[in-house]
C-alpha cells in the first residue's frame, strides 16, 4: 500500500529474467520489481530517470536498492 494504493490489475514476469516482474495498477503505473530485493518501508520519491514521446520512466531517489526499481 505504500507504492500505489489502487488496485493491482496485472503482474507478469520480464521475458528472459528469472527474477523481475511488472505489476500494473489502476492508477495505470506500471512498477517493475526484483523478487530477491525487500520493500521500502516509507514510500518512495522518484526522480526522472528516462522521458519519451508519451512516456517517462521514474526511478527511486534512495542510495539503497529496494523494490520497486522504476515506475
């Protein structure tokens, strides 16, 4: 609940990854996880990682690795 409080409405695992999944929201956020990394326990601030033509990628502004990795 601290990473998107809609609903989840899809999770599928990255093609070709053993341990990265997409969980896609109502809110349409889509944040992608790494299953052997634990959750932030306060919510996340993200920063601009990567914009395109109707699309920008968001990564978290902490030093530490935690999940969610991008959103």
């Amino acid at each position: 609940r601290l990473i998107d409080k809609t609903r989840v409405t899809c999770i599928k695992w990255v093609p070709g990854s053993s341990n990265l999944f997409v969980s896609a929201h109502a809110s349409g956020q889509l944040y992608v996880y790494n299953e052997e990394l634990t959750c932030a326990a306060a919510p996340p601030h993200y920063q601009l990682f990567k914009q395109g033509d109707g699309y920008s990628i968001h990564t978290c502004r902490t030093k530490s690795t935690r999940n969610p990795l991008y959103r």
